[in-house]
C-alpha cells in the first residue's frame, strides 16, 4: 500500500509497479478492514478499476477485489540509509513499514525487493 500526500508521486510509482506485474487494488482511496488477523484491502465500488493518470486522466485499468496488506511504503524526499525495520498499525493490524523516494529510477525495484526481502525474513 502506498501512502503520500497529493502529488507525492502514489499513482506515477503504482504504475510502474503494475507494470512490473503488481495488482491494482484501488487509486485515491482504499478500504480496509482488519478480518482473521490480517489487513483487507478493497476498493469502493464507485471507483474500481479506475484510476487517475496525471497528464492524461482517469482511465481503465485491471483490479483485484481484495488483497492483504502486506507492507505500506510512505512516499518522502528524506530516506534513511540503512532503516530500522519499523511497523504500522492500521486498523488493530501491525504492518511493515518502509520510506522511499518514490521519483527514483530503482523506487519500483527498491519495493519490490524490500517486500521479498520482508516476506522472506517471516517465511512467508
């Protein structure tokens, strides 16, 4: 889950994420709900498989109707070198944390590696 405030750069690195073969859940706003343990992420209706391209629109994009949040990202220009593993609770729900510079070349990579990595660590 990307977290930033607006014009952060949320839906340029979601892009090239999807492009990398993420998953689409929603753009701009997300439900989520803690159910069995774990953190449910789930687009409103009004603006699944939607999302807004700066410079171009809202367009039509494939979507999952749920997933579990697994890390949330924070979009920021000041990135720590070598991070402490940090945590976020959302909705009674403790979730990886990570900061990046979301207008890096390597941000996409730098999240998908920091996910495997973390995914990895809890045998997952």
């Amino acid at each position: 889950m990307l977290l930033g405030s607006s014009g952060a750069g949320k839906s340029d690195l979601a892009l090239r994420l999807i492009d990398r073969g993420a998953l689409l859940v929603s753009d701009d706003y997300t439900q989520l709900v803690a159910l069995e343990g774990k953190l449910i992420a789930t687009p409103p209706a009004t603006i699944a498989g939607r999302m807004e391209i700066r410079g171009i629109g809202i367009v039509v994009m494939p979507f999952t109707p749920s997933i579990t949040v697994r890390m949330v990202v924070g979009l920021g220009d000041e990135v720590d070198r070598m991070p402490r593993p940090s945590w976020r609770t959302i909705a009674d729900q403790r979730v990886r944390a990570i900061v990046i510079d979301p207008r890096a070349p390597s941000a996409a990579i730098k999240v998908e590696r920091a996910l495997a990595q973390f995914l990895a660590e809890c045998g997952a």
